[in-house]
C-alpha cells in the first residue's frame, strides 16, 4: 500500500504543479496582452502628435504629390496629342501621295492623238531636259 501512496501523493504534486504552472502561464499572457495593448496605444498617441506637429509639411508635400501627378497627366496627354496630330498628317502625305499616284495620265479617246509626237512632248513625265 505503501506504493499507492506514493502514487497518490506524486498524481496530487503532479496536479498541484500544473496548476501553479497554468496560472503563471494565464499570467503571463495577461501581462503581455497588457504590454501589447499598452505599446499600440503609445504608438496610436506618436502617430497623432507627429500628424498635429507636422500637418503643414504632409499637407505640402500630398499637394506637391498631386500637382505632379496633374503635370503627368497634362504633359501625357500633350504627347498623345502630338502623336495623334503626327499620325494625322502622315495619313494626309499618305493620302495625298496615293491620290498623285491614280491620278496618272490618261489616253485620249483618239488612238491618232495618242501617236501625235506635240502630245507626247507635253506628258512627258520631266521636264527637265
């Protein structure tokens, strides 16, 4: 009997400790939970203070930011604007280039005038000579 006692008592020291144990760990969860609480506050009362001590300077440089970003859009839109006047005018050459090209001679309606050598003389296609 001897040995259910011992038993006994190490199942009762085993459950005494476990409880000291968990209470301490309960507590030290508290405590961090506590710290952690205390840390976001002091970080939530930095952040304001550093907004209010330097709300000129964020407020210049958030309109700096958007006056820049209004530049990039202006200065984009001028480029597009070029490249679209550009493009404009390379489909007017191009136009212009092929309308020069149908727009050749054409036969007269009479073969003989066609052979006439003055009429050769005046479609001639240079009249560098």
């Amino acid at each position: 009997m001897d040995y259910v006692r011992q038993m006994e008592y190490a199942f009762e020291d085993f459950r005494r400790r476990s409880r000291a144990n968990l209470a301490e760990l309960e507590e030290q969860q508290r405590e961090t939970r506590d710290a952690y609480n205390r840390a976001v506050e002091q970080a939530l009362a930095d952040a304001r203070r550093f907004r209010e001590e330097h709300a000129e300077e964020i407020e210049a440089a958030r309109a700096a930011e958007a006056e820049r970003e209004l530049l990039e859009v202006e200065a984009r839109a001028e480029q597009e604007r070029l490249e679209a006047e550009a493009r404009d005018q390379r489909d007017s050459i191009a136009r212009s280039a092929l309308s020069r090209q149908t727009q050749g001679y054409e036969a007269p309606s009479d073969d003989d005038e066609w052979d006439d050598p003055d009429s050769q003389y005046y479609r001639r296609d240079s009249w560098l000579v």
